[in-house]
C-alpha cells in the first residue's frame, strides 16, 4: 500500500526496531536520465548515507539493505566489475563515517563469491565499528534467502546425523539459530522501493509478519521524507500476529 500524505510527525513511542529495505530501481533510474546503470549504482549510495543517518538519529536499532543477491552475480561482467568497485571504493570512504557516528557494521549473506579484497575490506569495517552501540546497519551481500534456509537445513541435518539433536527439537528456535540473521531480530517493518511489489528472496522466513511498505520512487531519488512517510504508514497499522485485539 502506497500512502501520498506528508507524513511531517510521527511517533516517537512508536519507531520500528529495525528496518529492512529493497534498494529498487538504481539501473531504471540512470535509464530514464540517458545515463550508464553504473551512474544509477552511484548516486544510490547518497540514498544509503542519508537513510542511515536518518535511521541513526531516529534511534532505529537495525537497518538492513538488500546490497546485492546471489542472483545478481548473473549480470553482465562489466556491471558486476563496477559493482564491486563501488563497494570497495564505498566500504574505504564510509568506514571511519560509522565510526565516527557511533554504527556497527555488519554483513549477511554467502561471503565466499565476494572477492579476496572487498572481503579483508568487509572485515577491516566490521572490526573497527564493532564496539559502536549505536544503529547496526547490516547490508545483504551476495544473499538469497531460499539458499540460506537451504543451508540452515543442511546444517540441522548434520547435526540430526551426528547426533547431536532430536528430529522432535527442531522448532522456529533451531532455524533461526542457523540463519545469518541469528543475532538479528525480524525486521518489523520492510521497504521495496522503485515501484515493484514482491519481496525478491529477501528474508523470506525472517518477513513473515513483517509490515510491507512498497514505494514508487526510485532508490536513488529515495530521501528523508519519503522514510517518514513510510514510517508514518507504518505506525498507523495495528499488528495483531494472527490475533485479534478485544
């Protein structure tokens, strides 16, 4: 549902713990200005820096940004070689940034197809914030949330065979605790921008009574008002979980 108010105010007593976002529409947006899709890449991460920021000084505890999926590493060579350049060139320019503003880094998603370099790099952000104990921004990196319930299943079907746990344990408790997620709590409210409705293997189990917000702008023209405005949908909804309220 797409709200078109001016969503000035919100409740403070009412902010969501964290916020998950698909980042929607880079390419189409450098598209539809006759630019190359690496433009649209770019001007993406001003969205990024400036909603982190915002997030930051709304004291949202989580935020994570659908970066980059496994299906994305089926693109054109020449696309995904910039795409790793600006995160590379991104990851040095930002780090001292998150410190600085008191944000803890961190990474989901199957690291082992990034390259050597961005991952001493990923590393070299998450060590240096990861005594910051403000906004934990996690960006999703070469993820796909079908392969990662797939590995938490295999990883419980190791343990089943060695042993080490009842086929009659296994609940929500055990899943989650084999999901890159595991030290992260559900996203209570996820933003798809560039106008397409559908979540794109993107936390698929993590979502599942997450509040959907689907905006029509593209990420790169993505600003501070148009997260109120999200924020402001957000905090009108009643969530029940599958209960009623008397």
């Amino acid at each position: 549902m797409i709200i078109e108010n001016n969503p000035s105010i919100i409740k403070t007593e009412n902010i969501p713990k964290h916020i998950a976002i698909i980042m929607d529409g880079n390419g189409r947006w450098a598209k539809s200005k006759n630019l190359p899709r690496a433009v649209g890449h770019k001007h993406g991460v001003k969205s990024v820096q400036i909603i982190s920021e915002l997030c930051s000084n709304l004291k949202i505890e989580y935020l994570t940004l659908y970066t980059l999926s496994l299906e994305n590493f089926s693109r054109p060579k020449f696309e995904l070689k910039s795409l790793m350049s600006l995160l590379s060139s991104t990851i040095k320019s930002e780090v001292k940034k998150m410190k600085d503003n008191n944000i803890q880094f961190n990474v989901i998603g199957f690291r082992e197809k990034l390259p050597k370099e961005i991952n001493n790099q990923l590393d070299d952000a998450i060590f240096k914030t990861k005594d910051n104990n403000g906004l934990k921004l996690n960006l999703a990196l070469a993820y796909s949330s079908r392969s990662e319930l797939i590995n938490s299943i295999n990883q419980i079907v190791k343990e089943v065979m060695n042993h080490n746990l009842e086929i009659k344990d296994i609940n929500e408790t055990i899943v989650n605790e084999k999901l890159f997620t595991k030290n992260i709590p559900d996203p209570d409210l996820l933003i798809r921008t560039g106008g397409e409705n559908r979540l794109s293997n993107f936390l698929l189990w993590q979502s599942a009574y997450t509040e959907l917000y689907f905006s029509n702008k593209f990420w790169p023209d993505f600003r501070e008002k148009d997260l109120y405005q999200a924020l402001n949908d957000f905090q009108k909804r009643e969530r029940r979980f599958g209960k009623i309220n008397l």
